[in-house]
C-alpha cells in the first residue's frame, strides 16, 4: 500500500492529511502558522513538522515510507526540507496558489470551478478559464492589502472603538468585547499592543487617569512616548484576525460598526473575483465562484454583499460553498501525481474517511 500527505498552510494554522492509494484518510494533523512572511522561521518550521507528524502518528505510519507530499503554504523549499527532514517523504509536491482549493471542489460541484476567493487571516483570488487560462488578484500582504480578510477586519474592528473613544462614532459594542477578549484595560493598551515598537501620542489630556504599568511613559510639552514593556510584544498578524469572531457576534446583536464592517469586508471580497473576472473575460459565463477560509463563516453578513457584488458584473456566476478544505485538494494531488485515477470510488474513499476527521471540512 502507497500513502500520500496533504498539507495546507497559512496565516493562522498548518494542516495535514494522511491517505493511502485509495483514497482512505488514514490521519490528521494541525498546528500554528506557517506563512514566513509574518511568522519566523524557525516557529513556522515546527508548526509543519507537528502537523505532518500528528497526522502520520494518528495514521500509525509514523516512520513509514511515504510516496508523495502535496503543499500550499507560503514557505520556500529549505524551510519545508528542514520541516521534514526527518521523514521518510519520496516526492514534495508543492502546489500552485489556489490550486488545493480548486481540487477541493472541483469534484463535488457541478459547474467549472471558475474563480476561489480566499478569505483567512489574508485574502486572495484565484481565477481559470475553461481553456485553462489562469490569473490571480490581492493577497498584497496585511500593509498594501489583504482587504476583507480576517486580518482587516480585526483592524477595523480596533479602528472603531478608536472612532467611538474619541466621540468620532457611537459606541460599539466591540470595545468590551475586545478588551475582554485580549485582557486591555483601556484605549492605549488596545494601541500599544496593535502597533509595533514605541507610539507616540501628541495629545496627553484624554489620557488623564491611564496608568503607566503597561509599558515606560514619559510625558513633556503635551506629547506622550510610550515604550514597550519587556515580554509585551505586539499582536501578531493572526492574533488581530481572531477579533473577526467578535465582529460577528457583535454584528448579529445589531451593532451598526460591526455590520458596516462586515459589509466593506464581503463587498471588497466580491471586487477580488469580479477583478479575475474581468481580466478572463468570463462575465457572461457560467461557472462557479467558490469562497474558502474563515471569514466566510460569517454566513449573509458576508456572503451577501460578496454575492451582490459579483452578481452586478457577472450574473450567471453561482456563490458555491465547498465542502472540504483545501488540504483535501492537496490530498488530491498528491494522489493524482502517484498515478492513482481520481474516480468515484477514490472519492467516495474519501469523503467516508472524512467523517473521522472533521478538521478537513468546512
């Protein structure tokens, strides 16, 4: 028997699926994130070795000889050797962004696959025309873009309580709930732990009454320098995107900055696909447009303005949920790169085994 791993990573966390030839998921593994552009190297190494080896040690096959590894993970090639270095791994496959997604659905919807919008910790689109013509849009990073990921929406979350603390904006209920949710105390805190190194604030009146344990202070001629205290470092990229749970939850009770935020957010994801869309030449086909990641968890808060968006550019286009992850793609791959035929009993394999591991559906 011949067995194959699947891995899929990103902003937020790596996941691995083990099967053999058949199609059968024999494990699954998950761990934190893996995208070197915002995680060092070495947290993002072991975050891809853990997964891989959680997946193959609860397949029992931890030291078996595997044939194939499939992954989409923004890391480069050393980073994912040293990861698996110690593995038995014939073939690394590393797959082309967007692709484990498309394979993800390709085989259980009807229409062409014809553009993925990714919408994690980052967001991104992808888009195929029938004759196999590929082109991307966003996924520009958390500074020059990003726009309606899971990332965005948390800073935009901290921008309207900011809006709201200054009298700019009604409150909001997400000031509460992100103070809760990451322990602030106050304003500043929320500010000093979303920047990065010293902040600066020119106006030291609003913060009369603001302690000073949260980090050094020095205050002269109306300006106030904070400096970070040791062992408080800013929120990671992926620690921000946690807020968007929030935003939700704060949006279903009525709260009008949630709901605008989550309305910008599917609007912006929709100008993604419309923008591959336009670029092949596909608005008056049909196809289908396939949302991944979890800001698409949102439900209508978000899927609603995404699928308006795309609908006044590209009406015969189909808003289709998927059914599995991506991983689930990258399992594909690796499978088909083997030699095995992707038929119904290969899937039919696989859906059976997913039951077991609920991590690899949406």
């Amino acid at each position: 028997m011949r067995y194959v791993l699947g891995v899929d990573g990103g902003g937020s966390k790596v996941t691995c699926l083990l099967a053999d030839e058949t199609g059968q998921l024999r494990g699954y593994g998950r761990a934190g994130p893996a995208d070197l552009n915002y995680v060092e190297r070495p947290l993002a190494v072991k975050a891809l070795r853990r997964a891989v080896q959680a997946a193959l040690e609860a397949g029992g096959l931890l030291g078996t000889p595997i044939e194939a590894l499939c992954i989409s993970a923004p890391m480069d090639a050393p980073a994912i050797d040293e990861a698996l270095d110690t593995l038995a791994v014939h073939r690394i496959l590393e797959a082309a962004k967007g692709e484990t997604a498309r394979w993800a659905a390709h085989y259980w919807i009807e229409q062409p696959v014809g553009v993925i919008v990714d919408a994690g910790v980052g967001s991104s689109a992808r888009g195929w025309t029938k004759e196999g013509q590929c082109v991307g849009a966003g996924g520009w990073g958390a500074v020059l873009g990003d726009e309606g990921s899971g990332y965005w929406i948390g800073v935009q979350a901290i921008r309207a309580v900011l809006r709201a603390h200054d009298g700019r904006a009604e409150d909001t209920l997400l000031t509460q709930m992100i103070f809760d949710h990451f322990g602030f105390r106050h304003a500043l805190d929320m500010v000093f732990r979303a920047s990065c190194g010293m902040m600066v604030v020119q106006d030291v009146d609003h913060l009369v009454g603001i302690g000073s344990d949260s980090g050094a202070e020095a205050a002269r001629a109306g300006t106030l320098v904070r400096k970070a205290k040791l062992g408080n470092s800013p929120l990671p990229r992926h620690e921000i995107a946690s807020l968007c749970p929030l935003v939700v939850r704060a949006a279903q009770q009525g709260d009008h900055a949630a709901q605008h935020i989550l309305a910008s957010a599917g609007r912006a994801l929709g100008e993604l696909a419309v923008a591959v869309i336009r670029r092949l030449y596909m608005a008056l086909e049909s196809f289908a447009v396939v949302p991944f990641g979890g800001v698409f968890k949102a439900g209508d808060l978000i899927l609603s303005p995404f699928r308006e968006t795309i609908a006044a550019t590209a009406p015969q286009a189909q808003i289709v949920l998927p059914r599995f992850e991506p991983v689930v793609g990258a399992v594909l791959l690796a499978l088909d790169n083997i030699g095995v035929t992707i038929d119904w009993p290969v899937l039919e394999s696989l859906e059976q085994g997913a039951v077991r591991f609920p991590g690899c559906r949406v």
